[in-house]
C-alpha cells in the first residue's frame, strides 16, 4: 500500500461499464515527511475521497479487484481508505 494525497479527479461521460457510479481520483505518492515522491497516477475510489485527502491506496489489480468483489473490474490501484494521522514512534 501507498500514501498518497489526492490531487484532482477524472470526468468521463464515456467509459468501461465497470466503472459506473464510481470516481476515478489522480493520486500522488507522498514520502512519510508528506512530501511528493514520484508520478501520479489513476486510482478508483471505494471510500468517498476528495482532493486535499491524504489516503491509503492499494497499487495491484488484483488486491484491487478484491475491494470492488468484481473479477471483471479493469483497475490497477484502488483508495482504500481516508488517513486521520500517522504516528512514526522514533528510537
């Protein structure tokens, strides 16, 4: 899994029956200072996410697929949850 902060969101009018009454977020990968750390890229969401939040996404088709219970789902990465905090205990 990836923390990432969700930067913009997709319109599509036309697009994979697989994908109706669900939104496609742009994601960008964050370090654990919460700064950018390599490309963005496309992630479906399962947990009513908006731009600004930073969230868990899960990046493989399969695990992926699991989330939506949908073998048929063409999705590679997936929002899987909202983050409130992150405690990072120090030695």
């Amino acid at each position: 899994m990836i923390i990432c902060r969700v930067i913009g969101d997709v319109v599509s009018t036309i697009k994979n029956k697989e994908f109706t009454g669900k939104k496609i977020m742009i994601v960008q990968p964050l370090d654990l200072e919460d700064k950018a750390e390599g490309d963005a890229f496309l992630a479906l969401d399962s947990v009513q996410a908006g731009v600004g939040d930073r969230v868990l996404v899960m990046r493989e088709g399969g695990s992926a697929r699991i989330v939506f219970d949908n073998n048929n789902i063409p999705v590679q990465a997936v929002i899987t949850a909202i983050i409130d905090g992150i405690d990072l205990k120090s030695d």
